[in-house]
C-alpha cells in the first residue's frame, strides 16, 4: 500500500464498523466502506481445519452464541494464549463448517447497546469473503478499498499446526491483493513478518507495538530475557527496524506518553526521520476509551471531547489512523484539511 503521507491519513475502519455494527460482520464491514474508510482491518485466526476466519481472538465466547449452542457444550475448555490462561471456546477446535453455523454478538454491549441490538443476525466471516465484499465494492465504486489484515497469536497456531503465515500466503495469491497493492500486513510478533516476506508476499509489514509486555514469538524464544515492547519505541530500537518493515502502529497511548494535559509527543516525528510509516489504535468517541484529558464529564457510554482527541492525533502526521466509527475519522480528517 502507497501511505499517503502526512497531509492525509488513512482512515481504516476497524474490523469494519464496530461502533455501528458488530465487529468482523458483513454488514459491519460494508458500513465501513459506505462510511468513507480507506481500508478495513480483519484480524485473523484460524479454523481445525485451516480456513483463516475473520475474530478479534480465537476464544469466540465473547463475539458469538456458542456459549448457548449445547451441541458446542464439551468444545468448553481452558488453554493458554501466549502466556495468558483462557477458558471458553476456541476457534481451532472447530472445523469452517461449524463455526459458520454461529451467530456474532456485539463484544462491548454495555458501551454499544444500540450495536447489540444486531447480535444474531449475522454469523463469521471467512478472509476469502471479505475479500468478495472489497471485490464488490471495487466494481460498485470504481475503487479497490486498502485492506490491512492482522495476524493474531502466530506463535501459537503455529505450535497448534496452523501456520498462519503459510495460511496467509496460499490466501492471497491470485487474488486482487497478490501484488501487494493496498495491502498492509501487520503483527505483534516480527517473526511471522519476516517469514511472510520470505514467502515473497508482496505488502507493506507494519509491526505492532503494545504499551506493555514483550512480543510473544521473543517470548517464546527467550523467555524473561525477551525485549519488551518499550524498547523498540527508543532511538535504537526504531534503528533497528530499518530495512525489515514498512512501519509501525502503536496504541494512541503511546503518543501522549508522559504528558497528562493530552499534548502529544514526538514518536511520529522519530519514526518519520527513519522512513518508519506510523499508525495509530484505536480512535473511539466514548469517554470510556479517550484520553482522560478529552473526556466529558457524562457515562462511559457517551461521547466524550472526540474531536479534540482525534485532532491532536491526526496533527502528530499519522500516516493512518483505526477507528471504530469511520464516519468520525473522515470528518476529523477533513475538518484538520479545512
């Protein structure tokens, strides 16, 4: 994907439309795209029987029925995801053809009540189908939407026998996205990037860094000796990156670390001086998500000082920016054009 630079960031809907819509649904994804997103970001798991499936994790209790499906009852069971013990259902103990036959729920209800008033009427997504909803969109349109796919947990499924990169590769070839344009790849863990591009998939590599904690492939490798996630954000760690991916995203945290008053800092400027392209996650107008120097003083629920919180984003010169209400991204962007 071609960034287009400072001037003008990418408004990529989250999972689609999840402030409208719950996430990773049909209908969510095509909110997205009506909305005026640039692109949208799937994050992918995979099934037993290796289709990469469209959920924020692959414990699905959370975003589907398949707590209340008792034919699903004995799939119960508790595992642990890189490093963190979960109980549920998870989606590699099921084949494609049972995970179709779920329904998806909205995974925040108390926040996004009126999105949860569209809980069972859609079921999961496969990649191949979203990539026939940005098809459609393309011949509709006359434009071929940006995708930016996640990976999640690639150490894990790899261990599991489900290589996600490998997964990944056999998916997108011969598809619109073979040759790379539009299409961003991303991960918190640099080992399946790196194996990606050796595979010779063409896409822009954005790595993801979390505020806290280590990414779990160093993890894996090295124990309590991995480098946590803060050290990549210094002036050597960015150097280090240099030549091995496209660019980074980073929780909007990080961009008002260490300043209280909601002013931003200069982590866009560092990475921009070495080539790096920097997105950002997620911008949502709900107090319960902003910044605490942009929120109201009204529920968790109600929108907060938004405006002023995507602003000071966007002025940081974000090459692009997740939401999970498009519509909001495009009128802060425009709004900071004039």
């Amino acid at each position: 994907m071609t960034f287009p630079g400072p001037n003008r960031p990418l408004i990529i809907g989250h999972r689609g439309a999840p402030g409208y819509r719950p996430e990773h649904t049909r209908s969510s994804y095509e909110l997205a795209l009506a909305l005026g997103a640039d692109a949208v970001e799937p994050d992918i798991v995979a099934t037993k029987d290796g289709v990469l499936v469209l959920r924020h994790e692959n414990e699905i209790s959370g975003t589907t029925d398949v707590a209340s499906r008792p034919e699903f009852a004995s799939r119960r069971t508790t595992k642990i995801v890189d490093g963190d013990e979960l109980t549920g259902w998870f989606t590699e103990d099921f084949t494609w053809r049972e995970l179709w036959t779920l329904r998806s729920r909205e995974r925040i209800a108390a926040l996004r009540s009126s999105s949860a008033t569209f809980d069972g009427t859609a079921g999961i997504l496969r990649l191949r189908d979203l990539l026939g909803i940005l098809d459609a969109s393309a011949k509709s349109t006359g434009r071929m939407p940006g995708l930016v796919v996640e990976i999640k947990h690639a150490t894990y499924f790899e261990r599991a026998g489900l290589p996600l990169d490998e997964l990944l590769a056999s998916e997108l070839a011969g598809t619109q996205f073979a040759d790379g344009s539009g299409l961003v790849i991303e991960a918190f863990e640099h080992t399946v990037l790196r194996k990606l591009a050796v595979r010779g998939v063409h896409a822009a590599y954005v790595y993801l860094l979390e505020r806290k904690g280590a990414p779990y492939d160093a993890v894996a490798a090295l124990g309590t000796d991995a480098p946590p996630y803060s050290e990549t954000l210094t002036d050597a760690g960015l150097d280090a990156l240099v030549g091995s991916v496209d660019g980074i995203s980073v929780d909007k945290a990080l961009l008002f670390s260490g300043n209280a008053d909601g002013s931003t800092n200069d982590l866009v400027a560092r990475a921009h001086r070495r080539g790096l392209a920097v997105f950002t996650w997620t911008l949502r107008p709900e107090n319960a998500f902003l910044a605490p120097a942009y929120r109201s003083d009204g529920e968790p629920a109600d929108f907060g000082h938004w405006e002023a919180e995507f602003d000071a984003i966007l002025r940081t010169g974000v090459d692009g920016v997740f939401c999970d209400h498009p519509d909001l991204g495009v009128a802060a962007r425009d709004a900071l054009l004039g």
